[in-house]
C-alpha cells in the first residue's frame, strides 16, 4: 500500500537556524515520484520539488535542499538559515507510475519560525 | 492569470442542501484532480480525471459526491444532500502526464465548505 509518513507534527525554530523536515514513504512501485510542497496560511499549496524514483541526487535550491535515499525510503527537506517566511504547513507527497497518478500526501509539518 | 481558479472561494450551505463547485485548470494540462483536506491533515484524494475520462475514484468518497470535466476543460464537483462532515476545504490540481509519469500537481486556492 501507498503510505507517505511525516512523523513531525509541529517544529519550531529560532530565525536563521537550520531545520529538516522528514518524510518516509511505502510504495511497491519501482518508478514513482515524490514532492513537496508549501501551504502557508493563505492556504494555497505551493510547488517546491519533484523527484523521481531513479534520481537520487540531492538538489539544493537556494536555502532549501532534499536528500533523497531510497535504501531508507526517504525524502528529508532542509531549510538553511530559516527566516520568518518559512513559518507555513509543508507536505511531502508520493505519486506511483503504474498504479495510478493520484497524489498520496502525508499529514503534513507545521513549521514556525520565530524571529 | 495562468495558474488553477476555483469557484466559489467560500461557501456556506445548510445541511441537505446540494451545492457544486468549479474548477478551471491550467489550459494545457490534461490531468485534473480534486482534493478534501480538513483541518491539521494532508489533503484526501478523492478523484482524477486525464481529459474528459474519469479514471479514479476513492473509495472513500460517497454516492452523494460526483464530478464530471465536459469537454477535458473545466470540472465541476457536485455534493447532494450535504452533511455536516462535508465541512472542509475542496482543492482542485491539474498536471500534465503522458502515459506513465506525471509532472507535479498545481493546486488552486480551494473552495472552503461550511454545512450548518
């Protein structure tokens, strides 16, 4: 079965510290893809990576980067130097190529960043 | 603006009454899903259309629940007969996929249901 857990409820941190969000997922597809995403309170869901299944390179983009490892099925988002417009609801996601293109979300990580 | 629009933004209905939301995906994206999420959880599939065919369906999801996408254009999400455990926030996503893979999922701001 598809499963996409965030273990992490909530986390607060101190502006400028750095801070990783976990994500570990299940899936019995070999080919899939994972993401993340931003709901600050405005409560629009916003796109920050996509990864697929053969890829595990780790990305950095600007202050923020993902480490990808499928022997631990996870997908960990760091934020380096946080600031306070960090402070939102993030998602990890799993979508499967051959089972269907649904997007499996986790429960979701509310970040607070105090200034 | 280019990105998913969806109508209404708020809706407040009374218990048993039938409401429907829209949703207008963006334009070359063949793929349109709808969402439920209700406070402190990821949001719940419900279903996808790739063009104007209904592919999946959630279990889940109730017979007071249907959607259509006429045309592979827009889609509409009907809810009859609505409960007040239908109180939650509707999201609609659209991406474009061809065969197998997908491309990431943009998501509208929602339509916010409140059943009293």
């Amino acid at each position: 079965a598809q499963k996409v857990t965030q273990a992490q409820t909530e986390i607060s941190v101190v502006e400028k510290e750095d801070v990783t969000l976990d994500c570990v997922y299940e899936t019995r597809d070999t080919t899939y893809y994972l993401f993340w995403y931003k709901q600050p309170p405005s409560g629009e869901l916003v796109f920050l990576i996509r990864r697929n299944s053969f890829d595990e390179q780790n990305e950095i983009s600007g202050r923020y980067s993902w480490n990808f490892q499928k022997s631990t099925s996870s997908f960990n988002f760091t934020i380096t130097a946080s600031q306070v417009v960090d402070s939102a609801v993030y998602f990890c996601a799993l979508s499967e190529v051959f089972t269907g293109n649904q997007f499996y979300f986790g429960t979701g990580t509310s970040l607070t960043v105090i200034p | 603006d280019t990105g998913v629009s969806q109508d209404p933004r708020h809706k407040i209905t009374k218990r048993g009454q039938n409401v429907t939301f829209r949703c207008d995906p963006i334009s070359e994206h063949n793929r349109l899903y709808w969402y439920r999420q209700t406070l402190g959880q990821g949001p719940e599939f419900l279903t996808y259309f790739q063009n104007e065919a209904q592919l999946e369906k959630s279990r889940l999801l109730s017979d007071r629940f249907s959607a259509e996408r006429p045309k592979g254009s827009f889609s509409t999400l009907e809810i009859q007969r609505t409960e007040q455990g239908d109180s939650a926030m509707y999201l609609c996503a659209s991406s474009f996929g061809r065969g197998s893979g997908n491309t990431e999922a943009f998501f509208g701001q929602g339509t916010r249901l409140t059943v009293v």
